[in-house]
C-alpha cells in the first residue's frame, strides 16, 4: 500500500472520529481531491495534480452527494505532511489552486 495511501487513510480516520461520522480515502497518489462534506469525508488519491483538478470540477458542478455543501478542495498530501504543529495540521496550506 502507498505512503500516500495510509496518510490519507490517517487524515480520514482523524477527521472522522472528530466530526463523528465515516469517511473513506481510495486511489493512489500524492494529489487528492477531497471533500468535506457530511455524510462523510472522502478523498480520492491521484498522481497528477491535473486529474485531481479534474475530478474536483466534475465535483462542483454535479456536488457529493445528498448533503454537499460544495466543500470541495485539491490537497497536496506531501504538503499536508510538513504543516504539522502542536495544534495538528493546517488543511488550508495544503489546498492548491483550482
């Protein structure tokens, strides 16, 4: 399994014990196009940053599911894995540019 793969699989597990509710991480890959909507987090891995992009404006136009609330990012994971502090990890500083 991918480093990027159980990273993402961490970040959800973390976000759902917190908002309290299940989330779920697929794909492989550095980039991911994560929502953050209820039901549940998900995130979706890719290698290029470009499909990310992609899938995250198919996301948009036609939402997540039932209860979207067009929270919808690109995450650079590798970015995400140097915000770390003491208050845990900074999502806005591993969002990229839509």
């Amino acid at each position: 399994m991918p480093a990027w793969f159980s990273f993402g699989e961490h970040l959800i597990d973390a976000m759902s014990l917190y908002l309290d509710y299940d989330g779920w991480v697929t794909g492989d890959g550095r980039y991911g196009s994560f929502s953050n909507c209820p039901l549940a987090p998900t995130l979706v891995l890719f290698s290029d940053v470009e499909k990310a992009r992609k899938a995250v404006a198919e996301i948009d136009k036609y939402g997540c599911g039932s209860k979207c609330m067009k929270d919808h990012h690109i995450l650079d994971l590798a970015k995400l894995a140097t915000t770390y502090s003491s208050d845990g990890y900074n999502m806005n500083d591993a969002y990229l540019p839509k």
